[in-house]
C-alpha cells in the first residue's frame, strides 16, 4: 500500500464515523457520538470563533457543562469556556478561563472500554512533560502507526496521524493537529515516552516507523 493509499484510508475512516449537526451558522462535530468540535461559534461581541471540546468521552450530565477551548486571534494560545446551543439557530460561546468538569464526573467518566487518550489527557504528569517541544513531537511519533494494549484488560488502542496531532495539541493546550500531522517521527517510539505511557498501565505491541 502506497502512502498515498494509507492516508486516504485514514480519512475514509475518519469520515465514517464523523457526524455534523447545523445550528445557523454554527455547526457541531461529533466523532463515534462524542461532541469533539465546533465551528461558527458567536461571541458575545458578534464575532465567530472555532472551538474545541476538552476530553469529549466525559459523561456529564448535560453538554452545557462540558468544557471548551476557542483560539485567542493572532496566538496559539487557547481559552475555556462554556458552550450554549441553541437548537437550531446559533452556537454561543462564552469565556469561561477557569472552566472544569463537576466534581461527579470523575465517577461517570469510566468508559466501557480503556483509552489511553483519556489517560494521557487526566496524567498531570504527562501535561507537564508535554509542555516540551521535543516529549511533545516523540509523543506524537509513538502515537501514529502503533498499537497499545491496556495490560489490566488486554484492549488494544491505536488513533490515526491526524488524532494524534490533535492529542498532543490538547494536552498543550495550544494549537491544532495540524501543528503536529506530518511532523516527522511517525512510528518511532522514544524510551522514555514509552516508559511514560507504561506507567499509564500500557504496552506496546506493535510499531511500524514510516520511511
């Protein structure tokens, strides 16, 4: 299979199991059923703004109280806050800096299934550590073309070039998957970032590193 092929394969999948909802001129993304991103958000000053939902696996009991990222114009820095949709007509966006998920959500969050996004995304070690450019890029590399397994359960977990890209730039708070898609590195697991995420209760099992 040529490069070529493999990505769009990527996306063809990705495609797949991408859902959008219009609200005006607003519009919500959900990917395998979770809220993960939305365009066309209105500001309280009438301008739009892109957003991005922070650990979209989160039970919560209403989506209101989910949190969300939007990008400060002219920075890669980002800002929570909260989002209201109005069905139908508009998605409203409001500044929240200090923003969190209740208290109860740690409870209700427990997924069927392990996922090591979600672990690398609740390890406070892992946001300091990523807040390096290098751990950061190794991070990405041991994300694509590989294939973990959770050693409490034995379920496996791999992501596409473009969620990893998305993953470390979440974990930065910063940017977009496309700081990172395609940086270099892809398959190529570093120790120490290995050592991490076995730390987070995963292991290796495969890694394909693209020429």
């Amino acid at each position: 299979m040529t490069l070529k092929n493999f990505l769009a394969d990527l996306h063809a999948d990705h495609e797949a199991r991408t859902s959008r909802v219009r609200h005006g001129q607003g519009e919500l993304t959900f990917f395998d059923g979770k809220l993960t991103h939305a365009t066309g958000c209105l500001l309280p000053d009438n301008t739009l703004t892109d957003a991005e939902c922070v650990l979209p696996q989160a039970k919560v009991s209403e989506d209101s109280l989910r949190v969300w990222m939007r990008r400060l114009p002219g920075t890669k820095l980002r800002r929570r806050g909260r989002l209201i949709i109005d069905e139908g007509k508009a998605l409203l966006f409001i500044d929240e800096p200090d923003a969190d998920l209740p208290p109860e959500h740690d409870v209700e969050t427990t997924p069927a299934q392990p996922n090591l996004e979600r672990d690398l995304g609740l390890s406070p070690r892992i946001r300091g550590l990523v807040r390096s450019e290098l751990f950061a890029t190794l991070l990405y590399g041991a994300l694509c073309n590989t294939t973990w397994q959770h050693t409490a359960t034995g379920t496996s977990w791999d992501c596409s070039w473009r969620s990893a890209g998305g993953i470390v730039a979440n974990l930065r708070c910063e940017g977009d998957y496309m700081d990172w898609y395609c940086f270099g590195g892809e398959g190529l697991v570093d120790e120490q970032v290995l050592a991490e995420i076995k730390a987070l209760g995963w292991e290796l099992i495969e890694a394909e590193l693209v020429e």
